[in-house]
C-alpha cells in the first residue's frame, strides 16, 4: 500500500507538459500546475495568437496570466524526491532522430503515439488523453504519427487546408477558394478524397485482376515448361533408342557386308589356288616328261632309242587358258560402290530430316492483342527482301531487291530450282516467325501481296504453283479498284477503301494473318485465324506488264 500512494504521489506531482516532476512548480487560474519553464515555453508559442490556454484542458486566459511559484507544491516535490523515486519514463519512450516527437513534451521529448489533423499537433500517450476526455476533443481526427503535419497549412493564410480545388488539382483552405481559386470546382477535402478512394478501389480491383490474370498465366507457363520439358526428355529418349537401332542395324549390316565379303574373298581364294595347284601339277608332269626326252634323245645307240621311243607315255591334255578368268583391281569394288551409294542416300535422308528438325520451334509468349495504330504495327515492322533465286524471268528486281517490276524480256537469271516458271511471282529471302509487319507500295493495274510457305512448288502452270490457289499460300489480290483474299482456291470478296498501300501483320504462333488499307488511317480488309505448321515467306505476284511493287522501308 506504500508503494501504491508513492505512486499516486508521483502522478499528481508530475508535470504534464514535460512528464517528469515539477520544477519550480506554478498554478495557473484553472487549477492545473506546471513546471514554470514549461508551462512559459508553451505560451511563449501562443503570444502570436493573443489568447493562452492550458495545455491539458485548452482553457483559455486573456490576458496572459501572470506566473506565481506555488511554495507549498515546491515543498511536496522536494519531499517526494527524497524518496529517490523518479517519474522519468524508459529510455526507449524517448523520441529519436528518426521519431515523430511529442509537440507539447519540453526538454527530452517523448515518441509520439497519434497526430491530431485539427490540432496539427503530435501527442505522447499522456498528452493525448484529453483527445479521449474532453468532448470536443473526441471529435478531432487521430491518425498515426506524421512528421508532415504542417504540410496541411496553407503558406498563404496559415489555415488547415480543408477543401480541394478540381480545378488546379490541389488542396486548399476556405479562404483560398473566396479568393485566388474563387469560381473554381472545389469541394471538401473529405469528399475529395471518398470519390479518389472510389476510384483507387476500383483501380485496385482491376490490379488484383490482373494479378490473377498474370497468376492464371504464370500457372499457364510453368505447365507449358513442364509439359516442354517431358517433350522435350522423351524426345531425346526416343531419338536416342531410334538412334541406337540405326546404329545397331549398321553395325549389323556392315558385318553382314564383311562376312559377306570374307565368304566370297575365301571362294574365289580357294578356286583360284584349286587351278594353281592343278598347273602346278601339270608342270611337275611336263618337266619330267622332258627329263625322259631328254635323256632318250642323247642315247647313241640306234636300235635302243628306237626300241624305247614306242614306250614313252603320252603327254595328259594340257589345262585350257580359257578357264583363268583373270579380273584385274576389280573383285569387290562393286561392294564398295554399293556402300558408296548407300551411304550418301542416307546422308541425303539425314539432311533433309535434320532440316524438318531444325524447323521445329517452341513459342510460349503470352499472347499479345493486335495492335490498333500503325504505330502500334510499325513496333514489329520486319527487314523484307526479295529472293531473286525465286523470281520469275520476266521480274525485275531493283531497289536493292526491295521492288519488282514486270518486263517484256526476259532477264538473264540463272538456271534455279527455286524459280516460278510460269507464274509472274517472287517470295521474299527472309522467313518471317513470330510478330512481323510490313507494307507493299504498288502500282498498276493489279498486284497480290501473298505470304507462302518455302515448299510451295515453282515449276510448272498447276495450281499448286500460283499464290491462293493452295494450301500452302494466303493472298490479297489488289485489282484495280477492288480487293479479293484467295486460300485454297477459294476466292473471298473484301470491302474497303481502295490504297496504294496495303500492311501485312503476321502472329505466325497466334495463327494470324491480317491485310490493311494503309493510307491517312489503316483499314482491317482481311483478317485469316489459322495455324501455320512452318515459316512462312512473304510473297508478290503480277498479271500485267509495267506493273510494279515494293516492299517499303519503314521506320
């Protein structure tokens, strides 16, 4: 119980302003004390005003009251320090460099708990208890600790900007809007600031759509990468045994060829050493043959040469030359002309192939919306050339082979397999993938603007030749004053202003292909949703002479 009125002595003996005990205690005519520097600081703040209040109730005094040291409260203080007993308050209740500081605490000031928008004052937790004990008090605006509460005065008339000018977007005091912003749109700040917080849901709304969109997309994404990759494994695992069997059916065909070779290399050994051996014979036979000849015929006496002469065997019949067929340097050289010719088969099977692979794309870009301003195109635009191994004879390319004209001779191209024969059409060098655009300026009477695969065929009049009338080309046939789109054979009227210019905007992954009217504004003529199974190339055609056509340099 001691201890609890030691207590009690303290609170009643602090000073409020600076939360610590009296020093120099003075009563002011509401009845509250203070320390008298604290309580002289405070109004010294106020003179400018010409009314003096108390700190803890706002009681107001006109004039300033005069400062009297209350003898008996400096008596009690001093008492009550002799208890050793302090009210100073823990180290870390003391504001820093980086705090909002209690505006009513002198000397060591204490942190901040709340900041009042009407007073524009920061309070400690004691010197905010009158904003929850006084009536009116409790109908100020608490929010939490702010160092820029002075930013809510106006510089011109020293009033809390209340209001808002629509106007010149900005916050304002009342006098304000009576006199340099007067006539203007002005509302209370407060009902400003409900309309933007309308609008700041709302934009928060369509943010956190977006991140569920995005969040949609990214899920979207990490399956395309798993999905790519379990492709991707199984494909190397797949190829890797297809590529062993390969290797194994070589390897198993290559000791087929050397058994082979090894079975008739002992054939042909066998029957040429057979015959060897049978002349061999033959000339052991001749030789002794000749021996016996030999000696009969230096035998001088008559009657025994002729007597042994009868008795001579005869010689056996001589082996025929015609049986040695003789090859020279070419026992297996048809072996390996054989291997020679499969094996460059296969190189050219492998070729191809690798191509076909090498084609193969993987694409898992968002999908992007068309653009709606040319502007918007000219973000993909695309480098075109024409390819002049792929024009016809009758074309001639210039410009650094952005432009094509129609002659009536022939120009002098080399021999190509990539070359159209009979129609009047050129493709471009470049192979167009992803987001491309670009713009053809043509004159004369007619001209198409195609896109094409590279496989298109070149040689001959079939259809499977001309743009559009296929499904490996897509085209625009700009003819006089009138459009047509043609796929397949299939013709497609199209309405639109007529232009010199016409815009081609490919999404070779999104599988979309559109034609424009490219003149003060760009006109959609044709727009094709489909999937492109190959880059494509971008491609023209002509129908009469003099007719020309350029792929434009854009910027």
């Amino acid at each position: 119980m001691a201890q609890k009125g030691v207590q009690l002595d303290r609170e009643t003996f602090s000073c409020s302003v600076c939360l610590d005990l009296l020093k120099d205690p003075v009563t002011i005519p509401c009845g509250h004390s203070y320390c008298i520097s604290c309580i002289k600081s405070f109004w010294d703040e106020e003179d400018q005003k010409r009314i003096h209040s108390c700190p803890q109730r706002r009681q107001t005094f006109t004039p300033r009251p005069v400062l009297v040291k209350s003898t008996m409260l400096a008596v009690l203080v001093e008492e009550l320090k002799k208890t050793g007993l302090q009210a100073a308050p823990a180290d870390h209740c003391y504001a820093g460099p980086e705090d909002v500081a209690c505006d009513f605490c002198t000397g060591r000031k204490l942190k901040a708990v709340k900041s009042c928008l009407v007073c524009l004052a920061s309070y400690c937790e004691k010197h905010l208890q009158p904003h929850y004990d006084v009536a009116p008090l409790k109908k100020h605006k608490l929010v939490e600790p702010s160092k820029k509460l002075q930013e809510n005065i106006c510089s011109r008339h020293d009033e809390v900007m209340k209001m808002f000018c629509r106007t010149d977007q900005q916050c304002i005091c009342y006098l304000c809007s009576v006199d340099e912003h007067k006539g203007h749109d002005t509302v209370s700040a407060a009902a400003e600031r409900t309309e933007r917080q309308r609008e700041l849901q709302l934009r928060r709304q369509q943010i956190q759509q977006r991140i569920q969109d995005r969040d949609k997309d990214v899920k979207v994404l990490q399956q395309e990468v798993k999905a790519i990759n379990g492709s991707a494994d199984k494909a190397v695992e797949d190829s890797e045994k297809i590529f062993t069997e390969l290797i194994r059916l070589m390897e198993k065909r290559s000791s087929d060829v050397k058994q082979q070779i090894r079975s008739q290399q002992k054939t042909e050994v066998s029957r040429v050493k057979e015959l060897q051996e049978k002349l061999e014979q033959e000339i052991t036979e001749l030789k002794r043959k000749d021996a016996e000849l030999k000696q009969l015929s230096h035998t001088e006496d008559h009657n025994q040469f002729l007597h042994n002469y009868p008795s001579l065997s005869r010689l056996s019949e001589s082996t025929d030359s015609s049986s040695i067929n003789i090859r020279p340097l070419s026992y297996f050289e048809d072996v390996t002309a054989a291997v020679s010719q499969l094996r460059d088969k296969l190189q050219d099977i492998l070729r191809d192939t690798w191509t076909n692979i090498s084609l193969t794309e993987v694409d898992v870009l968002l999908s992007q919306p068309e653009p709606r301003t040319r502007a918007g195109f000219l973000r993909y635009s695309q480098k075109v050339t024409l390819d002049p191994n792929t024009a016809h004879t009758h074309l001639l390319l210039s410009e650094g082979n952005r432009k094509a004209t129609v002659m009536s001779q022939q120009q002098s191209y080399s021999s190509h397999p990539d070359r159209f024969t009979s129609y009047w059409q050129v493709l471009s060098r470049e192979s167009l993938t992803g987001r491309c655009y670009w713009e053809v300026e043509w004159r004369g009477k007619g001209v198409n603007v195609a896109v094409a695969y590279k496989n298109i065929s070149r040689a001959g009049s079939s259809k499977e030749c001309g743009f559009g009338y296929n499904h490996k080309s897509w085209v625009l046939d700009c003819y006089q004053n009138s459009f047509s789109f043609r796929f397949n054979n299939i013709r497609t009227p199209v309405s639109g202003p007529r232009s010199s210019r016409v815009g081609v905007y490919l999404d070779h992954r999104a599988g979309v292909l559109s034609f424009y009217s490219v003149s003060g504004t760009m006109t959609l003529l044709h727009r094709v949703q489909t999937t492109f199974t190959q880059p494509l190339y971008a491609g023209l055609e002509f129908y009469f002479y003099g007719d020309t056509a350029e792929l434009c340099k854009l910027k």
